[in-house]
C-alpha cells in the first residue's frame, strides 16, 4: 500500500486520474460540497486523506471508473487495510481503518443521494469494531505541578510557555483550540476563555482558574508585546518569530517540558486533557460539567473518563470489600515459627524472605 507520508506529500490530482467520471474527480466534487455545507478545513482534509488511500489503491488496480467500484473490491481494500504495515512494521489501527472506511461509505451515500450511482457498494460493507482504550497516562496532581515548574519564567519564553501549559491544565482545551486563541477569547477578569469554532465547528466557554488567569494576565502585560509585531492580529500566543503557533509547534513545546520533569510519563497537548478531566472526576465533578469542558457531543466520549478515575473506585473498594484491609497480629517467636511438621509443610509453600509478610493474614 502506497507509504501514508507520500499521500499527504501530493495533491489528490498528483496520484490519480481527476478528469469527469473518475474516481477522482467526484472525489473532488465531494470534498468541494463538504466545503459549501461549512464543514472544516480539518474535516474537509481527513476525509481527503481517507479517499485518497481508496483511490490510490483501486489506481494501482487499473481502476478509476465508479462503475468499477463494487462490494467485492471494497472486501478486497478492507482486507488490504487490515493487513498494511506501517513504515516502523505495525499495523494500521483499527481506528484508523474504521476512520478510512467510514469515510468510504459517507462518500458513496452523497453519490447516491446526487443519483450519480443507483446503487451503494458499501451498503454491505462491515466496519471494523472501533477500540475504546484507555488513555496511555494519566498525571497526578503531584506530576502536573512538576511539570508546570520547567520553564525558566524569568525569561520570555518561559513565561509564556507557563502560559500555556497553566491553560492548557487548567481548561483541558485540544492543541488545535489553544493556538486558535485570540487575545479577546480571553477575559481575566471573569476567570474564562472562549473557544470559538472548536470541534465540530461549536463555540464554548470554560473556567480558566484564578492561577491561570494570573499567569495569563502576566504573560499579556509583561511579555505578549514584544513578540507582537505590527499590525497585530490578535494572536494570543505568539513564537520568537512573531507568528501564532501551529499545532505541532505547541505539541512539541508541551513535550519538551513533560520530558523534563522525568517523571516516566510521555505526552504532549492531550495528556493535560485526560488529566484535567479525570482530576475533576475524581474531586467530585459530574460528568456533564466535564463534557461541557472538553466540548464533546456525545457524553458517552466522556464516560471513558470513568475507568480511570480511580481514586473513587479505590476508596468504594475499601469501604466495601471484606478483604481490603488486613489484620495485623503480633510477629511470632522463634519457638512458634519451627511449629509442627504441618506446619514446616505449610511454611515451605511460603515464597524466601515472606515470614514479615505472613503475619499480615486477611481477614475472611
């Protein structure tokens, strides 16, 4: 399967045939309607890159006619999906594949509605079960307050990156929302920040916190102004070269410091989401408090936060299991430990150096 770097290298136009009843072309046609319907440039362009693997793939096949496409040639891609590798030698995920194919069967639905086609190929076609896995880490309050410390704040820069990583903490905001900030989103005074067109193109309004507030205000006194170059169009955070970051600027930025503060955990922009949420769930916070934080339409996305809050969990289990506490008893003499042959029998099974450990017996 062609190399997933190389796609996103070259225009649609590029790889594949786009002339009037190809493949291409009403890929195009498809992608241009996503656009006069309002959906995202972010949307606009995940699609594309789903599309193009399909028409790529069916390209290298000799095929690039609709006509052409049928339930059979689909089964063939969703095996092609399943077994590529990647460059480093994995598979695709299955979040991935889902993502292609379901983007597959949005495509010839619009066909059909357009009457381009009489019949759907993907009516048939079965998804993938989509994986609902845990986040990879999750950071204690103890490890947030570590890495927030990194930066140097009496530089620039360090201010302003504890800046960001205090909003980022603070709001759970996605990295594509905090460099898309603008300095009007926020307002110090009512403690809040204003995320406009985030996912699924819907503003929201979240609590930034009096700590975050303060170092926010500071960073827009002290520090903004000489990043700021005329005429200033209201970037929040800004770079040494004047420009508003990029989300892989800023991901990379909030990866450099979580790495420094050595504490065993890896992540960028998305490891300070899982962790205000699952900080809030585990203080108290309802779950819809949460999911207006995060911006999520369906709070069945946010109940994920549930299986790993587990400080609640913990303290149920203590209050309610019969073997969660252990009965300490008194360490036995020597003349008690050599005991009867049963009981050297009943010793023998104990693993070396556990005679400390025994006397903790639970209770039954």
């Amino acid at each position: 399967m062609t190399d997933k770097r190389t796609l996103h290298a070259k225009r649609l136009e590029d790889l594949v045939p786009v002339e009037p009843g190809t493949l291409g072309f009403f890929i195009r046609q498809y992608l241009s309607q996503l656009a006069v319907r309002g959906y995202s440039a972010h949307s606009i362009r995940s699609r594309l890159i789903h599309l193009r693997y399909l028409a790529v793939w069916a390209n290298e096949r000799d095929i690039s006619r609709l006509e052409d496409i049928t339930p059979e040639l689909l089964e063939r891609y969703q095996r092609t999906l399943f077994h590529a590798r990647k460059a480093n030698g994995k598979p695709l995920t299955f979040r991935f594949q889902y993502d292609c194919l379901a983007d597959v069967r949005r495509f010839f639905k619009w066909l059909l509605r357009q009457h381009v086609i009489q019949a759907n190929p993907t009516d048939f076609l079965d998804l993938p079960r989509q994986e609902r896995r845990l986040p990879k880490a999750i950071l204690t309050a103890q490890e947030a307050e570590k890495v927030l410390a990194q930066p140097k704040v009496i530089t620039r820069d360090g201010l302003r990156d504890r800046a960001i990583l205090e909003t980022l903490y603070a709001t759970g905001i996605r990295r594509q929302e905090i460099v898309s900030l603008r300095v009007h989103d926020i307002d110090i005074e009512a403690g809040s920040l204003t995320v406009r067109q985030g996912k699924g193109k819907k503003d929201r309004m979240v609590p930034l916190g009096e700590r975050a507030a303060a170092w926010l205000e500071k960073y827009l006194e002290d520090v903004r102004p000489s990043f700021v170059r005329e005429p200033d169009e209201g970037w929040l955070f800004l770079t040494r070269l004047h420009q508003p970051y990029t989300p892989q600027a800023v991901a990379k930025l909030v990866h450099r410091y979580i790495d420094a503060a050595e504490i065993g955990k890896s992540g960028a922009c998305h490891l300070f989401r899982h962790t205000m949420a699952t900080l809030m769930l585990e203080g108290g916070a309802e779950l819809r408090f949460i999911q207006a934080m995060l911006g999520h339409a369906d709070i069945s996305t946010t109940q994920i936060y549930t299986r790993v809050a587990i400080r609640q969990l913990k303290e149920v289990h203590a209050r309610t299991h019969p073997g969660a506490h252990l009965e300490r008893k008194p360490v036995p003499s020597s003349e008690e430990v050599e005991g009867s042959p049963a009981d050297d029998a009943e010793r023998s099974e104990l693993p070396p150096s556990s005679l400390a450990a025994a006397v903790a017996d639970p209770k039954v």
